[in-house]
C-alpha cells in the first residue's frame, strides 16, 4: 500500500490520490505521527514502523503558487466580511463594556479581578495605550463612544484582523494534514462566514484574542508532526506551541481542554512510537520524548499563566472594585491601603469586626429585616470596610458590671461571649428558622436580635472554639488574638457554627450567613480584623500586630484562587435567558442578542449551513469508522487497498478528540451557550474539511464532479450567510423577513423579530428623526477627556471606620486607640436613626457599655430617659414588637453549668467596688 507521504512528485493533493495501490507496507513503513489512524490503530496488522519523517510528506505540504493566490483571495474576502460599517454601532456592545473598564483599571493601576485569566484585557490595553487613549472613558455612565475619547474603532479593527489571521491559520493547517487546495478552501471559507465568528471578531471581546491563540496552536501541533523527533526544528515549534498553549490558557481558562487535547494525541503517538525496532536505545528515548513533551506542553503553559498573572498584578499595585475579594495580608500589598497595627488581645468589651477567612466577607448587620422567615435583622457577609461591621464583645450577661471600668483580660478557648451589634444595638443570634436561601436542615437562619433594654436570651449565646494561633512571643496559644487566630463560634443550643459561602441574598445581592452543623469547616473560620478597647490604654507593653504583606508568588497563588472560585460562582448563577442544554449545542437551537437599539439588534447566530454540514460530516465519519471495525473483524474488507486511509483517519480523529475535549465539559450541563462551543465549532469544522476531502472522491469518483460539489457548498455557505447578515451587522431588516428567516417564526434561535419595523416606510420616517444617532454624526470631546487618567500613588481616605479605630495621630503621638465615644458622638448626626440608646440615654442605660467618664465637655446635657421624642419612641416601639417567647432552657448539662458558674462569678465582680469608686 502507498501512502500520502509516498506521493509521487507529479500529484497535486489528495484529490487525486485516492486510487488503490497494491505496494507492500513491509516496504514503505508507516510514519508514527500520522500513519497509526485514530483509535484502531494500524490498518495492517505486521506493518513496520518508523519514526522518521518521510520527505516526500515534506514535500507535499509545501505551499504552492496557487496556494499563496487562494491565501490572497482568502484574506481580501474576509476583511470584507469582517469590516463591512465596523464602526456600526458606536455604542458600548456586550462585552465591550467589561473590557473597557478593565483597559481603565490598567491605566490607573486600582486592582480588578475576573474569573478569566487576565491575558485578554492586558493585550487590549497595551493596543489601547499604544494609540494615546488617556484612560478617561466611563463605562459606568455612558453607552455610545459618540463624544468620547475613545478608540473603539481601532480596538474593533485590531479584532478583526486577528479573524482574518484565523481564516490563514486554517487554510495552511488543513494543508499540513496533505489536503488539496480546493478543500483546504472550502474548510477556510466556512470559517471565514460562520457567522458566530464574524460577530466575535467584530468586537472589543475576549473570543478574538483565544481564538487566535487556538487556531496557532493548532497549526504549530500539525507542523510539530512533521518534525523529526528531538531535532533541533522538533524544539523549536514544540517550545513555540508551549508558549502559544501558555497565552491561550492566559485568555481564557478553557484554554485547558486544548492543552488536554495535545496531551491525549501526544501520549498516542508516544505509545506508537515503541514500534520503531530501528531506533537504538528506544527506552532512554522515550524517556527523553516523554520528558520534554511534558516540559513544553504543560510546564511552560503554567509557568506562561503564573507570569501573566504576576504582571497583571504588578500593573495593578492600587486599591480598586477588586479589593474586597482578597485577603486582608493581600490587601496590605496595595500602595493606597492603610495596615495600621492593632492591638492583639481580644477581650470582653472590645470592639471588633470579624472576618470570613474562606471569602473575606466582613460579618455585618444593617437596619434591614429578612423579608420571609423570622423576618428579623440582617446578618449578611458585606465584602467592605464599613461601620455596620463592627461588633461590642459582651459578656454573657450584661448585669455583670461595666467591661469598660474592669482590668482588661483577654478571651481565651472555650469563653462564652455575646456580639453586640454597634450601630443597632442587637446582638448576633441564631434559632430554630431555616437560613434564607440555602435549605437544608442543617443551615440556620442567623440574625441581629434584640431591643433597647432587652437583655437577651440563650440564643444570643455563642462560644469560642481556637482552631490556630499564630506563634508570637509572650502570647498564649490559647488566647483569643486579632490578625493571628482563627475562631469558629459555636452555638451552644444549636450545636452549628457560625458560617458563610459564596450564596447571595436576593435583591441586596451580600453573602448569606447562617448557622451550621454540618458542611466544609473552613467555611466556619473567621478571625478579627479591627479590635479596640478603652482599656488598653491602661494596659502597658500590650502587643500589637498587622498584616504581613504576601509574596508575589503567594499573591499569584490566591489570584488563581480567586478566580477559580469566581469562575464556579458564575457557572452556577448563569442566567437561563440564552442557555439551555449542553448537548443540544451542536445543533445550532440557540442565538444570543447583544445589542438592540433604533429598530436594529446584533444577534450571535451560526450559520445553518456551516453547522449541519459540520454535523452531518461528523456523523458519516463516526458511521464509516463503525462499518470498518465490523469489516475489520469480520475480514469483509481489505482496507490496506486505499491510499491515504491511514493518515486520512489520524487528521480526523485528532481534530474529533480536540473537539470532544472541548464538547465534553458541556455535555451535562443545563446552562450551557452557544459562545462556549465556538472552540469545539472550529475542531469540528477542521475534522469534517479533511473527511469532506478524502470522502469526497469515494462518493463522486470524478475530480471535476468533486470540484463543482466544492462550489455548491461554498456558494451556500455564503448565501447564508448573506441571508442572515443584518444580525451579523446590526442594519435593517423588515419583521416579515426576520419571521421568514426564524422558519415561520417558530422561535427556534429567538430572534425577537418583534424589534424590526413593517415596511421601508417606517424605517425612512423613523431614520429621518433620529438621523444623528443612527448616521453616527459625532461631538467633540470634552477637553478634559484628552487628560491622562491619575495613576493611584497615595492613601485613599475611604470610609470612617478605618479612621475611627486606628492609633491617635496627635502632637502627643500616644498609642492610645480612638475615642469611640468622640468618634460616636461625631457621626452621629450624619447616620439616621443609628445609635439611637446612645443619642438619646447615653450611659444611663448603659447598652454598649462606654464608660461616663470618657464623655466629652461638650456633650450637651441629656434629657430624662422618659422624655424620649416621638421618633426614638416609635423605634423603640418597633424593636419590642420583633421581641418574641425565649428559648426552651433545655440544654445538656456541661453547658448549663459552665454558664451558671461564669454567670456567678460576674455577678459577684459587679457587687465588688469598681476602681474608680475606690
């Protein structure tokens, strides 16, 4: 049998290639990177093989002259359909908005974060940047680029031309799989007009820039096949396609399947290679060829994404809409972000703001009540520093004298405290009511309980429970310290801990928090963040600690953290509004709207052609490869016969595993889109141009025959496309037509035709009102737009709470902590009814238990407790009516006891006199 690579030197391509040849295979072994088929193996049981290159397959994927006339022709066609009114809209699309944003955050240097790898956005910036776009767009307010300074046509240009560069990519790799020009062109062209294509690469979206990287990679795996193994060329393109495989995981995090893919197909032919009796020492070579595949296809693709990821850091060294999202030791590596030291013992009367370890959300409260449920106050997971974090650590009973007038003492393992709510008084509370989003029966409801005067219940009660300390001279392991340990906060009555995960509240859209018995224990760490107390002043040598700042190294690993975990949140939340089952994605049942304005909408659509052609391909690979297990088996058929079979059968099968790598994540999946399959759309389209090329003689035998049957399909591939091009492009179309293209408006892709006008008429009368918006007439920008945006250089004042429990920064340059009495007093008035008992009863009611002797002169003199204006008293009417029945006091007898005795000891501390009174 001859083979492809044995061609002789007068034929043209496959095309011609497909007759029977009787040559033995003894004589002519076959080449192990593309001679082995798919899956069966050799076609020929005995057949040797080798591991060098045949020269004449060299040299019959050399380009020709007409091969270089259909790459011209090639690219002028595509620009065409990729640059036709580019510009159409100038409006903010889709992603563009996204993007845009992230190119702003780079300018200013204030950190992002995304649950895509950075790559895409960086490159955009550094275009951006290179064409003086100052960075002062704002995504947030404006919707069209008509008056602004900002380059989106250019941006949109950029975009396109990495398309076109992928119709060339796809032309010279179906050739390097020893195609013919003529099919080669057909596999380009529905590249060129698969209409889901056209609509990325005319965009600012993150689609252009990984489709370009995946269609190089796979033109570097298709060159690397038919380089020696472990010569010089074979590194070369192997360290090239590494580096590629890098920037596509670096754009996208599906970039993965692909490297998956490599991986699979090189183990194949790894395996193969055993089969080379010639080659000496073939143990210590395959070791080596093991050893560099898996240094250039997955070592330097992880090194590539870590080191993207450091610069994108590094790029980004201020406090911006990502820094909740990270660590508090992270956080402390922005130049912009206060880590003032704060004092480490935690104790009874202190005041402090928890913190989630496994999301970073702060424990927060706010004057809102849960809408269903025990329809009590919120307690929520808020992701930034604000006053409604911090929490007044009580003791277990509030009769138990003033913490604040007592010698401090610091909260050891095992203590029972109470957390008081600062700015509403309630106290952090659990009961026997489901959490409010996550149901399950071992998920409690958490909530902020109480009222002005009200003392409590059990339910109030939490215990603490020291999981680590980190080690510092002169601490005790056991004491409950800020920055350094980590609590979980049992609830006694419950037997659940305090815990949090990335659910969302409805509406106001912060973490859940509720009360578990059960569930991952990290997500029930937290530590203390902030921790004052009026005592500490009093207490010498106290120690005092702050963040640490991270390693880059350590940075980059949280990163990566953060965005797998993000990508997985969103996985979840996705919208079903263009989703639906992943297995029907193949089939084409969806599109997806990204712009709908002036009686026009651009609608990610594929082209019906393209995809059924696709499909069906597909469909008559996997039944000839069914008919020729059961003729091999059965001995129907010799299959040796057929030229080119063999190296037919590899190029598919591969470009079917690489689309099956990337169709697989999917297949179960309910809230798939159709943009997710455009990587696994391109493989499919490559397998099925080189079975078209090899099936296309068996069916029609005559070349000329072939060739016309290339001109139908390529002429309906662009009809379609033509037909469908107003979706592609944004421009008019009449509603009649749009139900004629929707098949009778049987709602197959949703193409809401509704949008579009009746008749010419409408469109003339509608036009003519709106000339200037729809004929793009633009303003000058305002002057102040052609101004660089400020780099972040200094300390951002960002909210009161970071000032209020920092170190005094008076002449007297003390250590004492901020007067939260002078602090309440001083935004009391800027905060509607907050802090009502200390605005209205200060210390006579003593609720939050600051000590009288810490009011200022200026206070003015309060008024009788009963003469409460009629604001205060409707809350306070309010409060009580939330009041309900105290908890069952049945509970095991270790806890009773232990809480009788402290309750005791308190009791008896508060008969004794106070130092002050002494």
């Amino acid at each position: 049998m001859s083979h492809v690579n044995e061609s002789s030197p007068t034929e043209k391509g496959p095309l011609e290639e497909h007759e029977p040849d009787n040559a033995t295979h003894q004589a002519h072994p076959a080449y192990v990177a593309t001679g082995t088929g798919f899956l069966l193996g050799l076609w020929k049981p005995g057949q040797t093989l080798t591991t060098d290159v045949p020269q004449t397959l060299r040299d019959q994927v050399s380009l020709s002259a007409e091969d270089f006339i259909s790459l011209v022709v090639l690219t002028v066609i595509t620009l065409i359909a990729r640059l036709w009114n580019i510009s159409n809209p100038p409006e903010v699309v889709h992603e563009e908005a996204i993007i845009g944003s992230r190119i702003n955050n780079y300018m200013t240097g204030r950190f992002f974060y995304d649950a895509q790898p950075p790559l895409v956005p960086m490159i955009y910036y550094y275009v951006a940047n290179s064409l003086g776009y100052p960075g002062q767009f704002d995504f947030s307010r404006f919707n069209s680029y008509i008056g602004h300074v900002y380059p989106y046509f250019e941006l949109r240009l950029f975009s396109a031309l990495l398309g076109v560069a992928v119709v060339i990519l796809t032309f010279l790799t179906l050739k390097l799989t020893g195609m013919g020009r003529r099919s080669a062109t057909v596999g380009a062209i529905m590249v060129a007009f698969e209409s889901s294509f056209v609509i990325q690469h005319r965009y600012i979206f993150a689609e252009p820039v990984s489709l370009f990287f995946l269609a190089v990679a796979v033109y570097l795996w298709k060159l690397l096949e038919l380089q020696q193994p472990l010569g010089l060329k074979w590194h070369a393109v192997a360290s090239l396609l590494g580096l590629t495989l890098g920037a596509l995981v670096s754009s996208k995090t599906e970039g993965w399947y692909t490297v998956i893919g490599v991986f699979l197909a090189s183990s194949y032919q790894l395996w193969w290679s055993f089969g080379d009796i010639k080659q000496r020492f073939p143990f210590v070579r395959f070791t080596f060829n093991a050893g560099f595949r898996a240094f250039y296809f997955y070592f330097i693709p992880y090194l590539f994404l870590a080191i993207t990821t450091a610069v994108h850091l590094n790029m980004l060294p201020g406090t911006g809409e990502g820094t909740p999202f990270v660590s508090g030791q992270f956080q402390s590596s922005f130049i912009n972000f206060p880590n003032e030291k704060v004092v480490s013992p935690v104790g009874i009367g202190s005041f402090i703001s928890l913190r989630h370890v496994k999301t970073n959300v702060y424990l927060h409260s706010h004057d809102e009540f849960y809408k269903s449920g025990s329809r009590q106050q919120q307690v929520t997971g808020y992701g930034y520093r604000d006053l409604n974090n911090i929490w007044f650590v009580e003791n277990v009973s509030v009769s138990a004298g003033n913490p604040h007038t007592e010698p401090f003492r610091p909260l050891s393992n095992e203590a029972y405290i109470k957390l008081k709510h600062l700015q509403s008084g309630r106290r952090l509370h659990t009961h026997d009511q489901r959490a409010p989003v996550t149901d399950n029966d071992y998920q409690y409801e958490v909530t902020a309980y109480g009222a002005d005067g009200y003392p409590g219940d059990l339910n109030d009660l939490w215990q603490l429970e020291i999981v680590s300390t980190e080690p510092r001279e002169g601490s005790s392991q056991k004491e409950w310290r800020a920055l350094d340990t980590i609590v979980r906060l049992k609830h006694p009555l419950k037997k659940c801990y305090l815990f949090s995960h990335k659910v969302k509240l409805p509406i106001i859209g912060q973490q859940e928090i509720t009360c578990a018995n059960n569930g991952i224990d990290v997500n029930s760490y937290w530590y203390v963040e902030t921790n004052y107390h009026p005592q500490h002043a009093n207490v010498p040598d106290l120690p005092r600690v702050k963040y640490g700042v991270l390693s880059l190294m350590d940075r980059v690993n949280e990163y990566r953290d953060l965005m797998a975990s993000t990508f997985e949140y969103l996985e979840k939340e996705k919208s079903n509004t263009y989703t639906h089952k992943g297995w029907l994605l193949p089939f084409l049942k969806q599109s997806i709207v990204i712009y709908r304005n002036h009686h026009r909408q651009v609608a990610v659509i594929g082209n019906f052609v393209v995809w059924y052609s696709v499909l069906g391909g597909l469909a008559t690979y996997a039944a000839f490869k069914v008919y020729t297990l059961l003729a091999l088996q059965a001995g129907w058929r010799d299959f040796s016969a057929m030229s080119g079979i063999k190296e037919m059968d590899h190029h598919v099968g591969g470009f079917i595993l690489l689309w099956f790598c990337h169709y697989f994540p999917f297949l179960f999946k309910d809230n798939t889109s159709l943009q997710e399959y455009l990587p696994a759309l391109y493989f499919s389209i490559l397998a099925a141009a080189k079975w078209l090329d090899y099936s296309s003689l068996l069916v029609f035998r005559r070349p000329k025959i072939v060739s016309l049957f290339y001109a139908l399909l390529m002429a309906l591939t662009i009809s379609s496309f033509i037909f469908y091009s107003p979706f592609v492009y944004g421009t008019r179309m009449l509603s009649g037509q749009c139900k004629y293209l929707e098949f009778n408006n049987n709602q197959l892709w949703y193409l809401s035709c509704n949008t579009y006008l009746d008749t010419p008429e409408q469109y003339a009368e509608y036009d003519s009102q709106f000339a200037n918006e729809i004929n793009y007439h633009y303003e000058a920008p305002k002057d102040e737009e052609h101004i660089k945006a400020t780099v972040v250089t200094t300390v951002d004042k960002a909210n009161p709470t970071e000032f209020a429990f920092q170190k005094e920064k008076k002449n007297t340059g003390g250590e004492n902590g901020a007067d939260v009495r002078r602090f309440l007093k001083k935004y009391k008035k800027e905060t509607k009814n907050s802090f009502v008992n200390i605005v209205n009863k200060d210390d006579k009611n003593d609720v939050v238990g600051i000590d009288a002797s810490t009011d200022t002169k200026e206070d003015p003199e309060e008024d009788d407790i009963d003469k409460l204006d009629p604001e205060v008293e409707s809350q306070l009417v309010i409060q009580w009516a939330r009041i309900t029945d105290s908890p069952s006091l049945v509970v095991d007898s270790q806890v009773a006891a232990s809480a009788k005795s402290e309750l005791e000891k308190k009791s008896q501390k508060s008969e004794e006199p106070s130092p002050n009174e002494e």
